[in-house]
C-alpha cells in the first residue's frame, strides 16, 4: 500500500456525537479533512469507518500515520525522522 498524503502535522480538534457513524481520510487527499470526501478514488486506499462510543471532543490524524486510526497517537511527531 502506497503511503498516504499528510494533511497536516498536527492533530485536529472535534466534536463527535455518541452512536454517530464517521468516515476518517485515509489517504490524506480529502479537501473536507479529517473526514472522507472520496478523494481516495484511484488509489489504494479506504476511509475508516467508526462509530463514536461517546459525545465529546476527541482528537483525529492528520498525518495519516497513525496505528490507532483514526485517533491521534503522536505519530506526527516522527515525520521529520522518517521523512514521510
């Protein structure tokens, strides 16, 4: 699987509703970041679907590597030493 675009280098900040599905950006190619729009067509990735467990604020990837998609793990701060 290709890597994909970094949208950003920091996480971003939202709001998410208790039982409410979502579509987190996969690729990083979305102009309605962090959430899909279908810009991923043609490539070899996929939205990550999830479903809020709970109402709050929570923080979302925009860097696109993180191993608890689609919630910000700090991987944002390793870009620079792994050149991605």
């Amino acid at each position: 699987m290709s890597k994909p675009e970094i949208a950003d280098t920091q996480p971003v900040e939202v709001v998410l509703e208790a039982g409410k599905k979502y579509a987190w950006c996969s690729c990083g190619r979305s102009k309605t970041q962090p959430y899909c729009d279908g810009s991923h067509k043609g490539s070899d990735h996929r939205p990550v679907l999830f479903t809020a467990q709970k109402s709050g604020e929570a923080w979302l990837c925009m860097c696109k590597r993180t191993h608890d998609q689609p919630f910000c793990d700090g991987s944002h701060n390793n870009l620079e030493q792994t050149n991605d």
